[in-house]
C-alpha cells in the first residue's frame, strides 16, 4: 500500500509484507530475532511518524504566521 503525499512517497507494510519478509529472511515466527525485526520496524514507524508531525508544525506555523501577518485590528 502506498501513500502520495506532495511528490513523497511512504511505504506503509501490510502485516503481510512482514511476514513474508520474516520468511525469506528465514527467521522463526515469534522467535527472539523476529520481535527485534519487529521491534526495529516500530522504532523506524515512529521516527518516520515524528518526521511528519515535524513538517505538520512548520506548515501550521508558517500558516499562522501568514494569517497573522494578513490581519488588520481596528482601534477600539
């Protein structure tokens, strides 16, 4: 499955993909070796997922730095 996203592309394996990846990589289901593979795509989930909510709050910031400097107050 993949996702576009302004001419990024991200990756987004399904439990499937893992599997079959554990097989040719001939590591055991539930075996030590296969949590720390696991455990690693997790690892590398949430630093991708950071990234993203890093580049959300720029363009939130620049957005709102843009509305503010558009706004006009009146003089009470």
């Amino acid at each position: 499955m993949e996702e576009r996203e302004e001419g990024c592309t991200h990756q987004t394996p399904s439990s499937r993909d893992v599997f079959t990846t554990l097989k040719q990589a001939s590591i055991q289901h539930g075996s030590s070796e296969a949590l720390l593979f696991c455990f690693g795509r997790l690892a590398s989930c949430a630093d991708e997922l950071k990234r993203l909510e890093d580049q959300i709050e720029q363009m939130d910031t620049a957005a709102v730095e843009k509305a503010g400097s558009s706004l006009t107050f009146a003089d009470n």
